[in-house]
C-alpha cells in the first residue's frame, strides 16, 4: 500500500508540473529583434532584466568609478571611533552606521548610535549623527529619547572628522611615495 501511494505520488507531481504556469508563453518572432544587443535592450526597456554593460556603466554608455568603503577616510575614521561599540547595520552602499544599544553594566541607560554619510568630503555637515537614548526602570518599562544637539555627538562629530583628517593626511604621504 505504501508503494502504491508513493508511486501515486512521484506520478502526480510529474504531471502537475507539465502544465499551468510552466509553460512557455508564445513568442511573435516579427517583433522579436535578432541582434543581441538589440533583445538586451529591449528586456531592458522592459524591465525584463539588465545587461552586465549596464551595471558596469551605470546605463551611461561611458565608465563608473568605484569607491571603496578602504578608500573613504571618513567612512574608516567612524568605524575606528565606534570600534568599541557594538554595531548594528554597516552598509556602506547606504552610507549608514547604526550600532547596538550600549550600557556600562551598572547603568540602566544605553545609547544607540546613528552616523548617516551625506557626502565623502571631510566636513561637519557630511555627517549626521543621531542619538537615542534609552533609559530602563525595570526590564519591561524602558523610554526612549532623541538626544538633540547633544555633547556626545559634538564630541563624537569632532574626534571623527579629526580622524579622517589624520588619516587623508596619512593617505597622501603613502600615495606621494
């Protein structure tokens, strides 16, 4: 009996799958392109796809240049600055660095910290920092606050672009030679 169904089985699921949304649609080859380039395009326009000339060249038709997150300073100089915290989310492509919430262990405060990269030039308002702070009661009673224009962001805005300073600095000498 246990044969017969598992049989039974293997047979429905052949079947099934040589028909509803597996078949092919049906194609007009008078107004499909014969070149290529011509269909990748097309796909494109589409929204069917993209062509790796397209991801390489951004869809311009000429080159892209790639920055590295080792190549930016203020993006190296934030993560040595918060390398004692815990982080969150470190998306460079986002230009985003959220860490954990951090507590000493005898306080019932913690803060977060958000760090969002507006542009990769060293200065102060490239750099957005933002603060919450979370301060606990009890384990199920805990409020959250934005800290605005708070002294621990000034500090940390400050030792971060000095940082990156320090580290352009150290780039151009190793570049020079």
């Amino acid at each position: 009996m246990l044969k017969k169904f598992a049989i039974f089985t293997i047979i429905l699921a052949f079947t099934a799958s040589c028909g509803g949304a597996f078949k092919p649609k049906k194609v007009d080859t008078r107004e499909t392109p014969i070149s290529a380039q011509e269909r990748a395009r097309k796909n494109i326009n589409e929204g069917k796809g993209t062509s790796i000339g397209d991801i390489v060249t951004g869809g311009r038709g000429g080159r892209t240049t790639y920055e590295f997150s080792t190549s930016n300073v203020m993006w190296r100089a934030s993560l040595e600055i918060l390398d004692f915290l815990p982080l969150n989310t470190v998306d460079y492509s986002g230009g985003m660095i959220i860490t954990d919430w951090y507590s000493d262990s005898s306080s019932n405060e913690s803060l977060k910290i958000t760090i969002r990269f507006l542009a990769n030039e060293i200065a102060s308002e490239n750099l957005k920092i933002i603060i919450h702070k979370k301060t606990c009661t009890n384990i199920n009673s805990c409020k959250t606050t934005l800290l605005k224009n708070s002294k621990i962001s000034e500090e940390l805005l400050a030792s971060i672009l000095r940082r990156a300073a320090i580290l352009e600095k150290e780039t151009d000498i190793k570049k020079k030679k």
